[in-house]
C-alpha cells in the first residue's frame, strides 16, 4: 500500500496533552463549546470576574506556552487533520504520559487549594504540604480526566493507550527500539521513552512542546551533521525487527516520526 | 404420516442448501473438475520445487472462499496426510499467527503427543510394571526436586535433538522440553510461549523464527503427518488498507515473509484466503514478496503462477454444484436438476455474479425455501427462481455482501 494510503498517527506529549486539558477546562468555565477562541474566552472569564462568578485565582492561564492557547492550537490542530484526513487520523497518549498528566492535575489541585488558603506562590512551588492536604483522586483527578476526554471525544478527537493494545506485544517492541535508540542518544528518561514509542508505533508524528526534544527528532530525520545517528538507529532497527526490515526492504528507509508542531510557542 | 410438501413434490428429504450468512459450515462441498485440476497442479508443482510452498485464493467477500478453504482444501491436504490449521482473521503480527496455532493445538494435548514420540528414547532409572502415562510423567515430575526436574528436562531436550531433530540449538531443544515438563503447572499457553524478550519468556529473543520451525516439526512428528498446511481466512485488515497504520502493515508483511520463508524450509504449505483488493495492496506493498508466493519468475511463465482467483463457474458447472448439494438430501432420482426447471441456463447464462459457489447455493437455499413455503409445483417456474434471484442479488448488490466492499 502507498504509504500515503495507512492511517495517519499522532503521538501526544505530555505537555501538550496538560495544555490541551487547560483548553477544555477553560471552555468548561465559561460554558463555551469547543473551538472558541482565546479572545473569546478571555473575555467570558472577565465578566465572570465582573460578576464575582469565579475569583481571579481561579482565572486559568490562557496565554502561556503550555497554557490555554496551546492546547486551542492542539485542538484545532486534531480537528483539521481529521477533517483534512476524512478521520483517517489514530492518536496516541501513553499510558506513562497520563501518569504524568495526572501528576500536572495533582499539582493544580494542590496549588488552587493552597492559594484559596493564601499560601504564597514562593511557598507552594516547594510543594511542602503535599501529604497535609486532603483531596479526591478518583474525582479531582481520574474523573476530570475523563470529563476532558469526553468533551474532546464529542468532537471527534479520540486517544488511544498504545501500552493496552496487542497485549504486551507493543512494550516488547518499544523496548527493543529504546534499547536501541538509547544506544545513540542521551535523552531524558520521558522523553526516550515516548521517542522509542513513536518509533515502534511508526508515529507520523510527536506532537510536542519540548523545544529541545522536538528539535532533536527533527534534526535525526533531516539534518544532515546527524546522518551517522540516523544511519546506526535504521541499521539496528533493520538487523533486529523483521517489521523494519519489510519496511526497509519496500521503500529503501525507515521514517522515523516528526516532530510538531513547526513554530515554537 | 402424510409426507411434508418438500418431500412429496420436491422428492427431498430436507432443504439440502445451506443457508449460512457467512461462510459454508460444511464437512465438503462440490467444486469444478478444473479447480480440482488446478490445485493439483499446485501440489504437483511446488511440492517438488524449491520455492514457497503456498498460494493465494483471490476472491470477493461472498465468493466461497472460506466455504473453498473448509469445505475442499481440508480435505485435500488431509488426504495428502498433511494437517490443517484453520485460522479465521489471525491478527497481522506473527505472534498472533503463532497464538492461534497454538491455541488450536491445545497445550496439553500437543505436549502429550510430543512426549509420546519421545518417551521411547528416554532413559529410565526405576522399572515400571505398567506403561506410564503422560500424566504419570508430570505427576513423577511434581515430586522431584528442582535438579532431579532440570535433569528430566535435560533428557528430554536431547530426545528433541537427537531423535526427533526438531532442532540443532540446544537453547530451543531445552524450551521445548520444558514447555512438555511444565504443562503440569500451566495446562495452556499464553503469550509469553512465543514472545521473545519479555520476563520469563520462552523463546529467546531473535529465535522466533526457529522456535516456530521447530514447533512445524513437532507438529508433523506429534501427530504423525507429512506435513503442515495453514489455512488462513484473510488478514482481515488488508482488505481496507486505509485503516491499517504504517505499523500494522509492515507487521503484516514481515509475518507473511516469515511464513513464506519457513514454507520453503519445511514442509509447510501456507494457504491464504484474500480479497482482489488485499492482494492488489499486498503486490504493491511488496511486489518481490507477493511474487514469491504466486510463483511469478522473470520470465512470467503464466503457467507456473499460482494465484487463485475465484472466477464464476461455467453454465454446466453451476448446474453440477446444484445437482450435488440435491443430492444430498434424495435416495433416488440423483444426478437430476428438479425440482429446479431445465432451463435455468437461462437465468444463469446473464448472471455470472451469482455463478460463484456461495451465491447460488443461498439462492438456493432461498428459492426452495420460498416455493415451498408458498407451496409452488415442481418443476419450479423460472419466473420464480427469477423473482429469487432478484430480489436477493439485485444488480447493484453484487460484491457487498454483509455491507463490506
């Protein structure tokens, strides 16, 4: 099959997942429907404010680099390659992104708990009263989570756990890349991990907002002063998996996935 | 006992057709000479070359490719003494090919046929009045301890070696021998019997292609058999090729590469049941691979291709195979087209579409059914059968049979 005939793949980083839950939530705020803009948002949250419906603490940051604006990218970034693509589009988020995610939901739990009580941004970044504060992990956490991904559902925007399908074939083969990949780059730990999963999934792309990480996956695909790094991962990857032999073998080189998206925010 | 309307007009003791939606169930079912002749040909051919040996059935849904694979292939290779495996839609990835082997198999019973085969080549220490069972193994084997086990295993992977030669590595040897030793603790497999790699796995990593090759070999001496044929009902997914990730494709052709390659090292024949589309998309994918499997060298020999396409039978076939299914269910009056009228060339003369088995034996099925019930003469009218024919297979509904296309 031509390649440009398979499904397109998406895999999503944890950061721009956190953004992309920042969107919604925002949305949800203020009782508007996926797809406004931030102007639009904004200016609901100020009447809000007006109104003395929300406090200005609870106002969520809808400009910053992995704020609201971020994820209405993401949003509509999902939403017209679906259209583009007749939704021939399969996103990915890890199960160990969504540990991660749920890390970023705790922290967002504990800080708005903590400035209703008045403690100091220079206090709460020191995270001291993480075990003194009481919460609710199955609603504050796993069930807004599904909330999201409901809404986001809603709209077409669907994800799927790479680590729940085939068994436990997929972790084999993202290990047997990880060992691989790792061999030729010093990633951080998260970061490596995702990369050899976009690898085993033969991801199109990473969508991501790690300007570093983003980077190097990009300089391995084009750069030429990273050829030699490009060239040891494809012949291990040829050596040790038939499935990147067949694919070496019908188009003369393995595409390693894309990082996106192109302007850092 | 007055005698039902079928019986005393039709001469029939049941409607013979099956009715089945989705694939014939049947034991056997007719097909042509000519595709009896072909399939030799192929049997004749490949069993003596060195190349795969295997072939495609090309087929839309609703030809009779499954009813082709259950109903005659079977058969065919069984009475070559050649065991069959049937897969429906095995997953693309080779595991999930291997999963479904051996979970037809069954592991206790697969064990036990190895053992059976290596028993006589195993030394014993104590004398036994009786013969010994294989339970009676695995229940001595509980009671050992953990060296006077791994000894047992020892022996028994050089029995794998040296006197069924399932293998030459010794790693594998020793895998399959515990796999026989442990089946006393995990009467199934699971898949980490045939995943390299992870924790506590069976195959070492890199070795699945020879595990599964000697797992071939076990199987043709366990069961005592020339050979091996794998049956398989579509790799399901390749038929829409737009849902399939970059992934599942290469996985795809990496396991149909596997199979070939083992077809040609052992005596395994690989039999898969496709769709035009599939095989169109699989000759794209990989134009060298799929000329392996059909059998097309440079010089485009045509007579040495092996691929299958399920055509429409010819007028008088089409008549045979309604002959056959009748007489499956008469004692007298066989080899005779009633109650279906004389003429019904006619109607198929203009239909090649409903000339494939599965089509005609449903509308088969259907017409009798329906005079039947509506209590029609025999020889039925050719304006019923006609009326039948219509209204199941209209025109436009030709090749979407259970809404796929």
């Amino acid at each position: 099959m031509a390649e440009n005939d398979s499904s397109f793949v998406i895999l999503i980083d944890t950061n721009a997942m956190s953004a992309l839950s920042i969107y919604v939530e925002s949305c949800s705020a203020v009782n508007t429907e996926l797809g406004a803009g931030i102007e639009d948002l904004k200016e609901k949250f100020k009447k809000k404010i007006e109104r003395e419906e929300v406090k200005f603490e609870e106002y969520l940051e809808l400009s910053g680099r992995c704020g609201a604006k971020a994820g209405f990218d993401l949003f509509w970034y999902l939403k017209n390659k679906n259209t583009e693509l007749s939704n021939n589009v399969k996103i990915y988020f890890s199960f160990f992104s969504q540990v991660e995610l749920f890390g970023v939901f705790l922290d967002r739990v504990f800080d708005h708990k903590l400035t209703r009580q008045g403690v100091p941004y220079r206090i709460r970044k020191k995270k001291p009263f993480r075990v003194q504060i009481g919460f609710n992990y199955q609603e504050e956490v796993v069930d807004f989570w599904e909330e999201i991904k409901d809404k986001l559902m809603e709209q077409g925007i669907k994800f799927e756990v790479p680590e729940y399908e085939s068994h436990s074939e997929f972790l084999k083969d993202a290990m047997q890349v990880l060992k691989i990949v790792s061999k030729y780059l010093a990633l951080e730990t998260m970061d490596l991990y995702l990369y050899a999963t976009g690898i085993s999934l033969r991801v199109d792309e990473i969508y991501t907002h790690d300007d570093d990480f983003r980077k190097i996956i990009n300089n391995i695909r084009e750069d030429p002063n990273w050829k030699n790094i490009f060239n040891s991962i494809q012949k291990d990857l040829i050596e040790k998996n038939r499935s990147f032999y067949m694919e070496f073998e019908s188009k003369g080189k393995i595409t390693l996935p894309k990082g996106v998206p192109h302007e850092p925010h | 006992m007055s005698l039902s309307f079928l019986t005393e007009k039709y001469k029939l003791s049941r409607n013979p057709f099956p009715p089945a939606a989705s694939g014939i169930e049947a034991e056997k079912i007719y097909i042509p000479q000519r595709w009896q002749r072909r399939f030799e040909k192929y049997y004749r051919l490949l069993s003596t070359g060195s190349g795969a040996k295997g072939f495609p059935i090309v087929g839309e849904y609703g030809s009779g490719k499954t009813a082709l694979l259950k109903g005659y292939l079977k058969g065919f290779f069984e009475e070559k003494r050649i065991k069959t495996i049937y897969f429906k839609n095995p997953g693309v990835q080779f595991y999930d090919l291997a999963n479904d082997l051996m979970g037809s198999l069954g592991r206790n019973e697969f064990s036990k046929a190895l053992w059976e085969r290596c028993k006589e080549f195993l030394r014993s220490d104590e004398l036994y009045l009786f013969p010994r069972s294989f339970s009676d193994f695995l229940n001595d084997l509980k009671k050992r301890s953990k060296e006077e086990e791994k000894r047992k295993v020892e022996d028994l992977s050089n029995v794998v070696i040296k006197n069924l030669k399932l293998t030459s590595d010794p790693e594998i040897a020793y895998r399959i021998a515990s796999m026989i030793a442990e089946t006393a603790t995990k009467p199934y497999f699971s898949y980490r019997d045939f995943v390299a790699g992870a924790k506590g796995a069976v195959v070492a990593e890199k070795k699945e292609p020879e595990y599964f090759q000697a797992i071939i070999r076990g199987i043709i001496e366990a069961y005592d058999v020339e050979g091996v044929a794998f049956l398989i009902d579509e790799f399901e997914e390749i038929a829409f090729p737009k849902r399939m990730t970059r992934k599942q494709t290469y996985d795809y052709l990496a396991t149909l590469r596997s199979l070939i390659d083992l077809s040609q090292a052992e005596n395994l024949w690989i039999v898969i049941a496709m769709t035009p589309e599939a095989a169109e998309e699989t000759r794209r994918m990989n134009p060298g691979l799929w000329q392996r499997f059909v059998h097309r060298d440079h010089l485009m020999r045509r007579d040495r291709e092996t691929e299958f396409k399920l055509e429409p039978l010819d007028i008088e076939e089409s008549k045979h195979l309604i002959i056959w299914w009748l007489d499956r269910a008469r004692e007298e009056n066989k080899n005779k087209l009633f109650p279906f009228p004389k003429d019904i060339d006619k109607i198929l003369e203009n239909r090649p579409d409903i000339r494939l088995p599965r089509p005609l034996v449903k509308l088969c099925f259907f017409a009798l059914a329906k005079a039947e019930n509506e209590q029609i003469e025999a020889p039925i009218p050719i304006d019923f059968i006609e009326k039948v024919v219509n209204e199941f297979y209209p025109r436009s509904k030709v090749g979407s049979e259970n809404g796929r296309k």
